[in-house]
C-alpha cells in the first residue's frame, strides 16, 4: 500500500466497512544503532569508490603481493 493510504484511521475504516478485522497490527518503526549505521555507510562508500577503479575491481596482477600493494594504496588514497 502506498504511505499516503497507510493511517490506522483510514484502514480501520475501510476494513469495518467491508466487515473484516485485521489480524496483522500495523507495523512500528524500525529501530536502528545510528552510530553503527554511520560505521557501515562509511565502509559501503569506501568499498564503492575503490571499485569505480577498475584496476581494482578487475585485478589483473599476478601475485598476491602486487595485489595487496594496490589495494593499500587505494584505501590510503580514499581514506
């Protein structure tokens, strides 16, 4: 349903209208940790601009020590 149908009001109206009794109560609010939210959107933006690079995305190095160099200078780029 869209929110601007989504009132107690106007659902208890329309259910009693049609005789009927809801049996699942309207939802509350999801509660979240801000502080761990904020932690995990940084971490989501970061992973996103190092794969914009597409050296990184598509590693082409062949060894894991080249690999991993790169990478660190990518996080140290956009830390």
């Amino acid at each position: 349903m869209n929110k601007a149908y989504d009132s107690d009001a106007l659902r208890e109206l329309m259910l009693a209208s049609k005789g009927m009794k809801a049996c699942i109560t309207a939802a509350a609010p999801a509660t979240y940790d801000k502080e761990l939210y904020k932690k995990r959107q940084g971490v989501e933006n970061f992973l996103e601009k190092i794969q914009r690079m597409r050296r990184i995305s598509t590693p082409y190095d062949k060894t894991d020590v080249s690999f991993m160099a790169l990478y660190s200078s990518a996080s140290a780029r956009y830390s």
